[in-house]
C-alpha cells in the first residue's frame, strides 16, 4: 500500500504494508468556502470582547504580530483582513508589522514578499524581531516563575497590539500561536532562555495539547496578559494549509476556544505503543531544518514503544540550520544520554539547548532515523542521527528486527496529527 508523506513542497511516497500498519492522520476539514469571510467574521464577531474596529481610535499607531517564515500562516489573508479592517481609522503609516521571529533569523526580503503579499509589504512596514538587540528591546519586569521580560520596542510603544498566528499541537508549549507571538515570539534572548529553561523543557506536563499546568506555557499566559495585547486572531489550517476555522477577540478567551477545537482535529488516540513509527515534519515550510524536524520526531515518540524504532522524514533545505547554537549544542557531547547530563546539570540555559534536550530525550529512549534530502550523512551523525536513503526500505528492516507480530505507525502530516495512547490523555 502506498502512503505519501508530507514532506518538502513536493510530498514523498512510501510502501507500507497494510496488514502490519496503523496509519494516524487528522480528521480532514475542508477549507472554509470564502476564507477572507471567515476571517471577517472572526474579527467582527469575537468569541470574547468587542469587535476589533471598536477598539481602536484615530491617530493611534498599531502594531500587528505574525509567524516566521518557518510556520505555514496564511498571512497573506489575514494581515489584509485586519488592514482593512482598520482602514478609515488608523494611517498605514502608522501601522507596523513585526515578524515573530524569537530566536529564528530573520526573514529576507524576497521571504517577506513571498509570506505576505506585495500588497501588503508596499502599504506597511514589515520588521523582522531581533532577540539579540538591546536597542530595540524595553524591559518589562519579572512575570509568571521569575521569568525576566524584555519584548519588542515596537510592539511594547504601540497604541493598538494585535496577535495574529494559527493554532496546532506544540511539543512543549502544548499548543502554538496565542500568547506565544508576545513571548517568545518578541521577546528578547534572555527571557526565552528563562522560558526554555531545562527544568520547564524537561516537566512532564510541557508537552504536546497541555496548556494550564505547563510550565512553559503558564509563563507565556502570564507575560501576555501582564504586557497587554488588543486583540488577537489565530485560524486553524487543514493538511492543505487552508484555514478551516478562524477565532478573533480577547487573546485568553480566543486562544482558549481555538486550542480546544485544534485539539479535535489534531489529536488521535491509538490503543497502543509501535515497533516503529515514521513521520514527518509536515512538509514545507515546516521540513526546513532539522531543528524544527524535532517536532515530527517528538510526535512519533508519543506512541513508539521502548526501544523501538522512529523514522522523520524531512527534507532540510536549511540544513540544521548553521544560523543559531543548535548544532554546536549537539556537536558538545558524544552522546545523547551525555547532552541529556550535561543541560539538565547545567546552571545557565544556552540557546537551542531546549531543542537538543528534547532531540536527546528521544534518542535515549529510541532509535532514530532520518531522511533528507539536503544533509549528509556525516552531517547526521555530528547530531547522533542515522539516515536511510528510502524510508521504505528502513520501514521494513525495522519491522523485521524488531520480530514477529511487530506492528508500524505511519504520520503522514507528522506533528499535525499527535497520537496519544489511550486512556493516557
């Protein structure tokens, strides 16, 4: 049986055999059939507070939050959608929109054509987050556990701050978009180093679906509610990336309402663990480094049995990416259960250090195999990874060692979909 797996902007089939596999993928939702109205509706009919044109007034300045270029926002609908709604209120010139970006790189100029439109990026100014400028930075205070918070300068001396993203299962923020495009999305280095501290990476409540009792995400609710946000807008997208629900209004109360209806469509009980699992990091955008490809390995961990055997598949046209400590983190230690010691002995948290604690997690619970198609394998072995040249083919030798009546999982779209074991969650 054929199964295609997301993965790059092309997808990538594999051979499995149905009699031995379980394959998870969410509950398909057809795209909303106007998905600009639904938006409209979203911002003009919020599940909590008045509609987004109500609160605001003329000559205020606003500044408007969106995803990196490494999240599949469909922003080219909804920065027009809330332009539009402020139009004959607010100039554009007095209107900024500020790429999320926490520690990522920046995006290019080509990238922020590309992820909002012409249009857009010709009426506002669009600018990328810096984590690492105390020039751009204002301090805040300590908020939530102790975290100190530095955020944007921009978004902090607007009038008007609205939140824009899209919703899923996180891996350790438990779910995206919400109050995580304030912190850590604006926030500065120090703070997201606090934030991603090995104590919160490592709770057990810090992981996929889990909101209220994560660590991780209580500071994020904590930092977001204390510094003030206007508005709030996030959409939940379907495998084809078209946005299949859309909320709008007070940003706790919204999030809220989309993280439960995310948690409907992206989270699939199995009744049991698997020799094997194979998954992916959704394809573009999400597959382009094996950085973010953590994500799709910790979603196909939730299921794998100890011991047992996952394969990612994830193109990496970035790479690691050099950008960011990510691979010098991983390069430090000969092991996985050596960088698992050395971060959780560690007093300071160092950049991407959660990533390779998560990453080393797996790894020392499970054998991992990768497939790209921008790494080498010697690159892969510097991150204590194998790699496979056909995931078909490393599907079945994995079946096979791993004896008779060995049973496989395939996630076609990865961490779009989380399984979880029954009566586990």
């Amino acid at each position: 049986m054929k199964v295609r797996l997301a993965y790059g902007e092309s997808g990538l089939d594999i051979d499995v055999d149905p009699a031995v596999t379980t394959v998870v993928e969410p509950v398909h939702h057809d795209a909303a059939p106007d998905q600009m109205a639904m938006l409209v509706r979203a911002l003009r009919e919020p599940v909590s507070g008045p509609p987004l044109r109500e609160r605001v007034r003329p000559g205020q300045t606003v500044a408007i939050s969106a995803c990196d270029g490494t999240r599949p926002q469909p922003r080219q609908l909804m920065i027009p959608a809330i332009l539009a709604e402020l139009d004959g209120i607010v100039d554009l010139d007095d209107v900024v929109v500020l790429v999320a970006t926490g520690t990522h790189r920046g995006n290019s100029a080509t990238e922020l054509r590309q992820m909002f439109g012409d249009d857009v990026v010709d009426s506002v100014r669009v600018v990328n987050h810096d984590a690492r400028d105390p020039g751009r930075l204002t301090w805040l205070g300590t908020h939530g556990d102790g975290v100190p918070v530095w955020l944007n300068r921009e978004w902090v001396e607007a009038d008007v701050r609205i939140t824009t993203g899209f919703v899923e299962p996180h891996f350790f923020a438990g779910f995206s978009g919400g109050p995580k495009l304030v912190a850590p999305g604006l926030a500065a280095l120090e703070t997201v180093l606090v934030l991603h501290d090995a104590s919160r990476i490592g709770n057990p409540r810090a992981t996929w679906g889990i909101t209220h009792g994560n660590p991780v995400h209580d500071d994020v609710r904590a930092i977001a509610a204390a510094t003030g946000v206007t508005f709030a807008c996030d959409v939940i997208l379907n495998r084809d990336k078209d946005i299949v629900a859309a909320f709008g209004g007070d940003l706790l109360p919204m999030h809220a309402a989309a993280t439960a209806t995310a948690k409907r469509m992206a989270m699939r009980p199995v009744p049991e663990p698997f020799d094997v699992v194979v998954t992916t990091n959704s394809g573009f955008p999400l597959d382009q480094n094996l950085y973010q490809a953590v994500k799709g390995m910790s979603a196909a961990y939730q299921v794998v049995r100890p011991g047992g055997t996952v394969i990612c598949a994830a193109e990496c046209r970035d790479g690691f990416p050099d950008h960011g400590s990510y691979r010098e983190v991983l390069a430090s230690a000969p092991s996985p259960r050596a960088l698992l010691n050395e971060i959780q002995a560690r007093a300071g948290t160092v950049p991407d250090q959660w990533q390779v604690q998560i990453q080393a997690r797996i790894q020392c619970g499970s054998r991992v195999i990768m497939h790209t198609s921008y790494l080498s394998d010697a690159d892969l072995a510097t991150a204590h990874l194998e790699q496979t040249g056909d995931v078909s083919t490393a599907l079945a030798a994995a079946l096979a060692a791993a004896g008779p009546g060995a049973r496989a999982c395939v996630l076609p779209e990865g961490p779009q979909t989380i399984p979880y074991l029954a009566g586990a969650s």
